[in-house]
C-alpha cells in the first residue's frame, strides 16, 4: 500500500505536456519496465509495475526539468 500511496504525486507528475517519447524512453531505462505507449493499450497497471517510487529522484529530474515555463 506504501508503494502506492507514494506512486501516486510521482503518476501526476508524469502528466506533464511537455515530456516526449524520449521522456518516457529513459524512465523506461531507468526502471527497466518497458511499456507500450500507444494510448489504447497504456494503462495505469503499467506505471505501477514500474515501481516509481523506487525512482522518485529520476522522475523528478525528468519532469521538472522539462514543465513549460
């Protein structure tokens, strides 16, 4: 329940307009999960999988880096 609880602002985050496929290619690299971003297939039981609170620093880096000014 942890995991969850913590993955849910990091899920929020990801969101962000501005991240692009390469975006989600290195949080793809980072976590070493491998999602299918095609919007009919992507699910939320995917991002889970990807255990993100594990990688809250990288997708902090990522996201924030990146968020339209």
């Amino acid at each position: 329940m942890l995991g969850f609880t913590q993955s849910l602002p990091l899920i929020s985050s990801l969101k962000n307009e501005a991240l692009r496929p390469r975006h989600w290619t290195t949080l793809m690299e980072k976590t070493g999960v491998t999602v299918d971003m095609d919007p009919r297939k992507f699910s939320l039981g995917q991002l889970f999988e990807m255990n993100l609170e594990r990688f809250e620093a990288d997708i902090h880096d990522i996201t924030v880096r990146y968020w339209p000014i």
